[in-house]
C-alpha cells in the first residue's frame, strides 16, 4: 500500500482490513462471530433477524423487493422512492402500482402516504406481492405506518419499510415508531447516516412470518461481494452496540438539540422551518424532529443558492437543497457548539438576503403530476431506444431515470411518458444548477426514449 495513504489510515485500520478467513465468520453463511454480531443487532432493533450491508441501505432495499417479487409480479410503492427501490423492480421485472405521496405545497415537498390509498391499491391489486413504505420521508415526516402493516397483512401481504433515514427511531419514545415496532416484515435501516457506523454500512431486519427468511438470505448473498470488507462489519457492531446501551440518551440529546436550533431558525426574519404542526393526516401521521427543513423561499433564493453560501462562507455542508428548502440533520453527533455554528451562519444569511417584500424575486415551481407509466421499467429500460432532444420529448416513453440527487428520487423513470411539466420542471432545476442525474446525457440536453410503440402495461 501506497506509504503516505497507510500513515494517514494507521495501523489499527489496516490491522482489521481482513477477508473471510475461517475464524473471522463469513457474512454470506454466518455461524460465529457475524451471527452473534448479527443476533445482538436483531435485539436491539426488535427484530427477528438482521443482516450486515457492506453496500448500503440501497443492497438491503435490492434484497427486500427481490426476495419478494419476481418476473412479472406487482408491487405498491409511494412514486417518492429511492432509486434504489427502482433498480429493484427493473432488476426484477416487477410491476409497480404507484401510490401518490401526499404533497405539501406550502414546503414544496411530497409526505408518506395514507391508508387509505393503501387500501385502494390493495383492493385493486390484492396480488401485490408487497407495499414498500418510506418511513420517515427525508424531511422527517411519516405515514401511519402500524395501521398500513395491520391492512396489508389483512390481505397477507408484507410491509417492506424503506427506513434509510429512521436508524434513530427504535430508541426514543419521543421519535416516530420503527418499523420493527410497528410489526413490518423487512426494514432497510442505515446505520452509516444516523447510527454511527461507516459510510457504506447498513442493516437489513426481518421479522418471521409472511418473508421466509431463507429466501432473505439467498437473495442477500446474492447481492453482496463475497470480499466483504471487516472494517465495515466491526463499525456495524459497534454503532449496534452503543445504540443498544446509549440509544435512548444519544436520541434525547439529538432531540433537546434540534428542537433548540427549529425555534432559533423561527426566529430569524425569512426562515422557517416546520415541527410537528406538520403533522395533521395519516400520510403525515408523525414527525421525526431532527430533521431540520429550513424554508428559504421568502428569502428570494433557491434552497441551492442557499446551500452554495452556507458552503462558501462558513464551510458548512447541508444534506440536501431543493427548490425551496434546505435539509440539515442534527444527529448523536453534534453539540451546541455545532449547531450554533448553523444557527449563526443561518442569520448570516438571511441578513445578506434579506429584502423587503416588494423587492423580493419570486421562485415560483409547480411540482408535476405524476407521469402516466405506458411500460413496466424492466421493459422500457432494455427497448430499442434512440436519444432524442429533451426539450421535445412530451410523449415520448423515457427509457432512463432523471432525478435530483440527493435525494435522489426520479423526477421520470424509466416507462413513464414524458409530458411538458416535466420537462419545464427539470429544466428549470437545471437552470438553478441544481443536481440533475439519471440520463446517459449529463447535459441533459438528449434523452433516451423507447423507439417502438409498445403496449400499455
Ligand atoms: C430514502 C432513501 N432510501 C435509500 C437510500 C439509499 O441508502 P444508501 O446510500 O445507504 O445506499 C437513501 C440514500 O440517501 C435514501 O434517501
């Protein structure tokens, strides 16, 4: 290894950058020290079984919808999914029944979903092999996820529980319940954004019943590198195991800090940042509170304008910027002086910002409606295609995904048809200098559209 690069990891590091040698277990047919490690991660969460991801919460998603659904089979999933849910269902082959996300208009962002669209969804398509939920959304916010379980297994269909952003929540009452808690059968729970464990590390729980957990454990292995990387193992044991021993205090303290930093932001001309007054349906049924979105619109800049200056004067990086908002977590890791670093920085800019209201510039962004989904994904991502210019592509099925990442969520995915607002909506995100991803073209100025006419899924 390169010198200077094996001074700067030192010895400790390198001493477990170890492979799956006999007495170190082996993640892909655990019987010693995994497992136990493995078993003990499963009692903290509640769960029944839980796995290591050396790749992420997106490998624990891939392996939740694959050992579930095959070649042909329906799923219902909220239209706000993480790409990695979509990678799933082309991986697949499965048809997704898209239910549309509750839409704040005020923030300019989509909740979870209700019951009740649950249960539409369910008694169209009782052969759903699953409900896949986002629990809680990024911005903190989440559906009634106990009275969707409680639905879905009425039909006997499992709840596979997308919570990359609730690794908290099974350990402090004053937090929305976790997945586990409210009786779901698979959640993807990173570690690595909240736990305290490294990038790249995640968990995948499952409870007995409806998913055999044999199949859990086929379809893991067959997802996952067989040069599974120690570093990351062992940093999942020890974030399980301060979770397990502090999880409780770490989130109090997380807690008292984020709701001191929401009303100091509240009280700073030009920004807001919403609590639990968010919280009034069943698709915004609770509130994780260290979540901070901060609302900048009335400042007249975009949430990425925003995150520039907080990155070019005060060296602070925020989680994600949209339209109108930014997003900064508070997590076990910080402190007063962390977050008073954010609070001072924040008035900082509002007073840079800051105008009267006659001269403020309007930043006026109609989020629209949820594409028509002419192909299954799997069939639109492996047509003929040809690229043709974005700016003239309403009507035409896309064949790629384009998304803002983060979040990462698909503004279009593959087999939906392009109409006008999509296109006005993405350029006009492209036009801020806001993160557009997805298409083979990253100027976006081409898209790969299907050049058949295929049936209707
Ligand atoms: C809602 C959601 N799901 C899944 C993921 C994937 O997590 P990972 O980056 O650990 O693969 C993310 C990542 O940000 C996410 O926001």
């Amino acid at each position: 290894m390169e010198e200077g690069f094996r001074a700067f990891l030192g010895e400790n590091a390198l001493s477990i950058d170890l492979i799956n040698i006999a007495p170190l277990d082996d993640l892909h047919q655990p019987t010693g020290v995994i497992e136990e490690a493995q078993r003990l991660a499963a009692d903290a969460f509640g769960a029944d079984y839980s796995m290591f991801s050396v790749q992420g919460t997106s490998c624990a998603i891939m392996c939740m919808v694959l050992s579930v659904c095959g070649p042909g089979d329906k799923i219902i999933v909220p239209r706000n999914l993480h790409k990695s849910i979509l990678s799933a269902i082309i991986f697949a082959g499965a048809k997704p029944v898209f239910i549309i996300p509750e839409r704040d208009t005020k923030w300019g962002i989509d909740h979870g979903i209700s019951v009740r669209s649950v249960k539409n969804a369910l008694e169209r398509h009782p052969d759903a092999k699953a409900v896949l939920v986002i629990n809680p959304t990024y911005f903190g916010v989440c559906a009634n996820l106990k009275a969707i379980v409680d639905l879905a297994h009425r039909y006997g269909t499992p709840v596979l529980v997308d919570e990359a952003h609730g690794a908290l929540l099974h350990f402090h009452d004053k937090l929305p319940l976790s997945a586990m808690q409210c009786g779901a059968d698979m959640a993807a729970t990173s570690m690595h954004k909240l736990g305290g464990s490294l990038t790249q590390s995640s968990l995948l729980h499952v409870k007995k019943g409806i998913v055999p957990i044999t199949k859990v454990q086929t379809v893991f292995s067959m997802l996952t590198t067989t040069s599974t990387s120690y570093i990351l193992l062992a940093s999942l044991d020890a974030a399980r195991k301060q979770l397990a021993l502090h999880g409780r205090e770490l989130s109090d303290k997380t807690i008292r800090l984020a709701e001191y930093a929401r009303n100091k932001i509240n009280q700073i001309p030009g920004l807001a940042s919403f609590g639990r007054e968010i919280v009034w349906t069943d698709a915004a049924f609770d509130f994780d509170p260290t979540k901070l979105t901060i609302h900048v619109r009335k400042l007249g800049i975009t949430g990425y304008e925003a995150e520039n200056w907080l990155r070019d004067h005060a060296n602070i990086e925020v989680e994600l910027s949209d339209m109108y908002n930014i997003l900064c977590l508070i997590t076990p890791g910080d402190s007063t002086e962390t977050v008073d670093c954010l609070l001072n920085a924040l008035a900082e800019l509002a007073e840079a910002k800051y105008k009267p209201k006659s001269e403020l510039r309007a930043i006026e962004v109609t989020l629209p409606e949820i594409p028509q989904l002419a192909l299954t994904p799997r069939d639109a991502f492996y047509s003929d295609t040809e690229m043709f210019p974005f700016a003239e592509s309403a009507g035409r099925i896309i064949s790629e995904a384009i998304y803002v990442y983060p979040p990462g969520i698909p503004i279009l995915l593959p087999g939906e048809v392009i109409a006008a607002p999509h296109i006005r909506y993405i350029l006009q995100h492209l036009e801020v200098g806001l993160p557009i991803k997805g298409p083979a073209d990253s100027t976006v100025r081409n898209v790969k559209v299907v050049v058949a006419t295929k049936a209707i899924c």
